[in-house]
C-alpha cells in the first residue's frame, strides 16, 4: 500500500493509516502530489498517466442532498479489475429472501457467541448469517452475520454489488485495506463499507469476530436530531475517512465478487487497489462508539430506545428506517419513579441485539458478549424478572450504567433465520423460559400483591 509515507515494499501492517474527519462530506486527497485535477473531474489527460474513473452510489439524477459519487484517478480503469466470471459457493453467506422449510423464525430467540475453531478462515468465507429479511434482487431490507477471521487475505479482494456492510467488531482487529484509503477497526468502533467498494482484509490482532449488518436499501446516514438540536448522538466530525492510498503491484489476484445473492470469482494479473487521488462523498469510514454521546430522560419515564440511533437508512415510508443502528452504550439514570430498563413491548420492528462487552441491563443473565438475541416483528419482550424486581424496588438515586456495550440492528421487514442460525449456532433452548417466573402481582387492590 502506497501513499505519501509509504513506498510499495512496506507491507500494510507495519503502517499507520490517515483519516479526514465527516460524515457524508466532499473529500479530495491524493497520494502523490498533483495528481488529483482541479477545476474539473475528467481532463484530457490526467497527470502521472492516470485514467480518470466515476464511482456512483445513487442514480445521477438523485437529488442533490442525496447523491453520492467519488472521481477516482487510478493506474488502470476497473474494467482491468476483471475478467471472465465463474460462480462459486460461499455456503454460509446468505441472502434474502432465504426462507428455510423446516425452519421457524416466530418466536424469540437468543444465542451464545459463533465460538472459534481450528478452521483457517478469511473475511470472505468466515461469514456466518444468523438473519436474512427484504428482498436482496429489489434492493430492499437486510441481512445480519457474525464474523469469524484468522486469516489475511492474500493476493484475494472482495466486492458487494448488493450491499454496503456496517461492520462492528467484538473481538480482534481488521485492517480494511480499500480502493480509496485504508481503515483498523476493532471493538468499540464500526466501519461502513459501501456497495461497489473493492477492498482487501488483513488480520491484525486475532482471531476476529464480530457482527455485520448487510444493508441492501438506501445508504446509512445519521437520523434528524429533531428538536434536539444539533448536538449530541453520534456528530459528524468524528466519523473518519481514509486518505488516497495505492498499490502497484503486479501479481496473479483473485476478486471475488457478491452480486444478486450469488458469488462468482475472476482473476487478474495486478492489484486493483490503484486509486493515486480522489474526490466525492462516496467512501468508507469508520467511527468511535466511545464518541457516541447519548440523550436521555432527566426527570422520568423511559424514552423511546429510537433516541439511541447511531445510523439509520431510510425506507420509502418517512420515519421507517430499513435499518436502524442503535447503540446501548455507558450512561447514566436519573429518572424519579419510573421503572428505568426498557419497557415491556410489541413492536412493528424486528430486532437483533449483539452484546459488545459487559452487561446489559434488561437481561443481566444469559446475554454474554459476543451473545445474539433476535425479537421479531410483533413478538412480545421484556425484561426477565431478576430485571424486573430489581427495577420496581431499588433505590432511585442517580445511577450510572457502567461497562456495557450492546447495539441492535433493527429493520421494518421481518428477519428470518438460516439454517446456521436455526441448527448449527450455539442457539440457548432455554431463552424462552426467561419470563417463566414472572408472577401476577394484581390482586384488586391499588398496591397490588407486591412482593418486598
């Protein structure tokens, strides 16, 4: 990887990546000097013998507001990043709809985490989906997997035609070395990854694990803050996009490429990771979960846990989200005489939760990190009862929630499991039994048959 500090011997891993702060900005960077144009996106001739290339992420007539592209200036046009297409079976990568027979996916459900094993796999074939939902060919609805890596990718690079992916680590470090930059995660932070983008995985500290949410709709974006103003939640200036990086290096690769739910390899004799210079609003970024400032109630009562939303992707229904990213990060209650964990409910959005680290406080018991739970469209929740009681009899003094971590994916359309999911996945046969020992407390009277 080359850019103003590298030279094209040094191997990725012994660099450090650069970023530019903002969400949904115009960025322009270069790896060598002047060979980003200025003034204009496609000269006659573009400096250092590059050609000059658009990557679009909406259509060209999308509303200014909305539209995304970047101009990329490259050693070779994309057109040389592939060949001939054969198809392959990445068999636990799977897309919507996907629905299994003999599989149910009414009902609540949780899991310990995907644990590791001896196998040598890499971010393309560590893929494991625990859901599907929408409909991957009308480019609508989503998909959640769970991670695991051990090994670089190696001379192999990878694409979604279908998709944008929200990666959150829960365990080990990744370098996403990408078209337009290079991006380390690891837990406690996310990197959006957008459709068409080719990059590369390299393992830097493993074996990874971690979850992904596979957005087939419209782009992520951060949620209208509303009447509370412009401050707070997640804030622009702390996303990070990476600066112009390149390879030139010649070299038998293989791309693999995820285009209507199908897999399909072609092989080249270079690296397609040549982009020298760009600008646009279309690329990668990661963000700090550290950073994410949470609102919430300050005299009582429990809001909603939409005021928790890090990203949301629209639907064509306003204030349906397609997805929702919400995050249930350390904070502190002070509510006077409201039952503080989130509420009992139905809703009309399905929702996955992935527990980060820590412990999360409306099931204390059973949702370890690197735990899944899946609480479907119009499927009752709650807390359990140690929850329960503990809420409706302490002490409501100022209480912070320390060491927790847990997010949810949430989306409109029903989530259905996979065959993984269903029989393979450490699923927990008990979780149901969660609210076996709530008891009725009414008894006629206005206190009620408490029990104290």
């Amino acid at each position: 990887m080359r850019d103003m500090t590298l030279t094209q011997s040094q191997n990725t891993q012994g660099t450090t990546p650069g970023y530019m702060p903002g969400f949904g900005n115009d960025f322009e960077t270069e790896a060598l000097p002047g060979a980003l144009p200025q003034g204009m996106n496609s000269p006659q001739r573009c400096a250092y013998g590059l050609y000059g290339e658009q990557l679009t992420g909406t259509a060209f007539t999308a509303p200014s507001h909305q539209n995304e592209r970047t101009w990329c200036y490259r050693i070779r046009p994309s057109v040389k990043h592939v060949g001939r297409f054969q198809k392959i079976d990445i068999p636990f990568w799977k897309s919507a709809p996907n629905v299994v027979e003999d599989v149910i996916s009414l009902g609540q459900y949780r899991w310990d985490p995907v644990p590791h094993t001896d196998e040598k796999l890499t971010w393309v074939t560590g893929m494991k989906t625990m859901t599907t939902a929408g409909d991957v060919y009308t480019q609508v609805g989503m998909a959640t997997h769970v991670y695991l890596v051990t090994e670089t990718m190696q001379d192999e690079y990878f694409f979604s035609a279908d998709s944008e992916l929200l990666v959150v680590p829960q365990e080990g470090r990744l370098r996403f070395c990408t078209e337009l930059g290079v991006i380390d995660i690891e837990p406690k932070e996310i990197a959006i990854l957008p459709r068409g983008l080719v990059y590369r995985v390299e393992v830097l500290d493993g074996p990874a694990r971690g979850f992904v949410c596979e957005n087939y709709g419209q782009k992520l974006e951060l949620p209208g803050r509303g009447p509370i103003g412009a401050n707070c939640m997640a804030n622009r200036r702390d996303f990070k996009t990476p600066v112009a990086a390149f390879e030139d290096r010649d070299a038998r690769s293989r791309i693999v490429i995820k285009w209507q739910g199908q897999f399909h390899e072609t092989f080249i004799d270079h690296s397609p990771l040549d982009v020298v210079a760009w600008h646009g609003n279309y690329a990668p970024c990661k963000y700090d979960l550290r950073d994410y400032c949470p609102i919430g109630a300050i005299l009582f009562d429990h809001p909603d846990p939409s005021i928790f939303t890090v990203l949301t992707a629209p639907s064509g229904v306003p204030g349906t989200a397609n997805i929702d990213f919400v995050l249930f990060r350390e904070r502190w209650m002070t509510m006077e005489d409201t039952f503080r964990p989130p509420w009992y409910h139905k809703n009309v959005m399905s929702e996955l939760m992935g527990n980060i680290y820590g412990e999360y406080d409306a099931k204390p018991q059973g949702f370890v990190p690197g735990g899944i739970s899946l609480h479907n469209m119009m499927l009752p929740h709650g807390p359990d009862k140690a929850a329960f009681d503990k809420a409706s009899h302490s002490n409501l003094g100022p209480e912070k929630l320390d060491n927790t971590m847990s997010f949810m994916f949430e989306t409109r359309f029903p989530q259905h499991l996979t065959e993984f999911a269903a029989k393979e996945a450490p699923l927990q046969d008990d979780y149901i039994d969660c609210w076996d020992d709530l008891e009725k407390n009414f008894d006629g009277t206005p206190e009620g048959n408490w029990t104290r």
